[in-house]
C-alpha cells in the first residue's frame, strides 16, 4: 500500500516535536539537579515572593524562609516516645500540712488574736475561751494538789515518829500509802485538764486555742462573744509551701501513669511558665459515673503560684 505525501510530512514532524521535548526535559532535570538554589532563586525571583513552592517532588523554599518560620534541619536519631496524657485538675491542700483547730470544750470566746490571712507558727495562741467545765476540773487540781502536800508532811512527820520510836511503824506506813494515793490522784486531775486543753499553772477556766502547726490561716469561724462547742472548727491552717492537684483521669490512661512521673501544671491565667511536680498516688478505685480516678500530684508551691480551688491543666 502507498503512503500519502502528507501523512508521511505529519508523522515527521510529529517525532521531530517529541525528541525536542525529550532533550529540553532531560536539561531542566540536570540543571535543576546540579544548582536547585539557582532554580530556587529564579523561580522566586519570577514570581516576587519569597515563599515555598512546588518542584516536581520537591518542595523549595530560600534560607530567609526557613528563619521567619522557624524551619531548622536536624540530624534523624532514634529516641524512645514517651507518652503525653493531657487532663485537668484542681488544686487542693496538702494535707499533711493542714490543721483543723477547735475546742476541745464548750465555752465562750473571750479573745481572739488572728484572723484569715495571719502567719502563726507552732503553740502560737490563736483565741482564748472561757470555759466552766475546764474551770471546775482546774479547781479539782488544786484541791488534790493541797492534798498531796499534807499527805507529804504527814508521811514525813509519821516516819521521824517511827525512827524515835514514839509512833509504831504500821501508822508511818499508812502515812507513806495516803501520800501515794494522794499524789495519784494529783497525776490524775492533771490529765485531766491537759485532756480538756487547759495549760496547768494557768488562769483557772480559761482555755488558750494554739496553732498545732506553722503556716497561714486560711478560714475561721470565731468572734468575740461566740459561744464554740467541741465540734465546731474554729480555725483552718495551712502551710502552702507545698499543695496537692488533684486529677480525673480516664481509666483508659490508668494503665500509663506511675508514682514519680513528672507532671507539667499550667494555670490559665500563666500558661507560659509551668509548674513541675510529681504524681504521689494513683487512684485504685474507678468513679462508675464518670470512668475516671484520682491521681494526686505533689506541687512545690514556695512561690505561692498556686491556690487551692483553682483549676489548671496538667500534661503526665
């Protein structure tokens, strides 16, 4: 069969186009591959941007780029993944540095020396209570006191008897036994008070309310006049040198959390500067409502950036 003229002119010229296109492909590829900056720079410098754009696979941007956004090239390593929980939490007293202080009795404020917000430190008298019942068993105190003193000179004066044979033996003894039993029952009437929160070689029926430990008063109950009772707490003390956050967390991530991890505590109010502590007790008992147990963290708060109360976000 014979070809026409024209099909024969088409399909030259058509290789002729495809072996052009080949060569021109085969040189973008070299010189893109022997200088990509250039390549780089020239496709910025057309477009008038300095910004990343796509070249064939590759994806170019010029090193002004990189250090506006904070792009840097590190060397790839292998490092064991550890992973993050995030939850939130409260923040709660630390209550091995906290005290409920009240009075061991009834009776009626007659003092009060410190309020919300005061220092104290230890033994420190906080209020003073008048009290009948502290007053009559401090009364019963001194009554054996005065006991035991006669018994005593009884006893003493029965024995120098007894050494000049002018009183038997058996009443020096009988002496020695009364002194005994009176000095019991001093020991006894001083417990007693001590029992009630009366101080011994006090005024009679006065009851001095103390801090048992050093910190700051964070609530009270109490004004002059009041009448408190034994179960009132009158006092609230802490010392927030150290708080606890307390955190729910889904018992799914239970399984991911130790004693000992670091926890990284940030408050809304400054987000930017964390706070590290350590978890101290992971919940053993899961919440059926929520699916969630407790997990306390130990927070050194010496700065006094924490409050209990407050809540914060926290990454274990």
């Amino acid at each position: 069969m014979k070809k026409h003229p024209v099909a024969t002119v088409v399909i030259a010229v058509v290789a002729c186009v495809v072996v052009v296109a080949m060569v021109l492909t085969m040189r973008r590829t070299a010189a893109s591959t022997d200088d990509p900056g250039g390549a780089s720079t020239a496709k910025q410098a057309a477009t008038g941007r300095d910004a990343p754009f796509l070249d064939g696979t590759l994806i170019r941007f010029s090193e002004s780029f990189a250090r506006r956004a904070g792009v840097s090239a590190v060397t790839v390593s292998a490092k064991e993944l550890e992973p993050i929980i995030s939850v939130t939490g409260t923040v709660a007293f630390n209550r091995q540095q906290f005290a409920a202080v009240g009075a061991r009795i009834s009776g009626r404020v007659r003092r009060v020396f410190k309020m919300v917000g005061d220092q104290v430190s230890p033994h420190m008298i906080l209020a003073e209570v008048e009290s009948a019942e502290l007053g009559r068993t401090e009364a019963l105190l001194h009554g054996t006191r005065a006991k035991e003193i006669a018994a005593e000179t009884d006893m003493k004066r029965e024995r120098q008897l007894a050494l000049a044979h002018i009183s038997s033996e058996r009443e020096a003894e009988m002496a020695n036994a009364h002194h005994e039993a009176a000095r019991a029952e001093r020991i006894a009437a001083e417990h007693a008070v001590k029992a009630l929160g009366g101080e011994l070689n006090a005024e009679i029926g006065i009851l001095f309310i103390r801090s048992p430990i050093a910190g700051k008063i964070v609530a009270t109950k109490i004004s002059r006049g009041q009448i408190v009772e034994p179960t009132d707490t009158v006092y609230e003390i802490a010392d927030l040198s150290s708080v606890w956050v307390e955190l729910k967390v889904f018992e799914r991530d239970l399984l991911g959390i130790r004693v000992g991890d670091v926890v990284d505590i940030s408050t809304q109010f400054r987000p930017e500067k964390p706070l590290l502590g350590k978890v101290a007790h992971v919940g053993d008992v899961v919440d059926p409502a929520t699916r969630s147990a407790l997990v306390r963290v130990v927070v050194d708060n010496r700065e006094n950036a924490l409050r209990p109360g407050q809540s914060v976000n926290a990454k274990i």
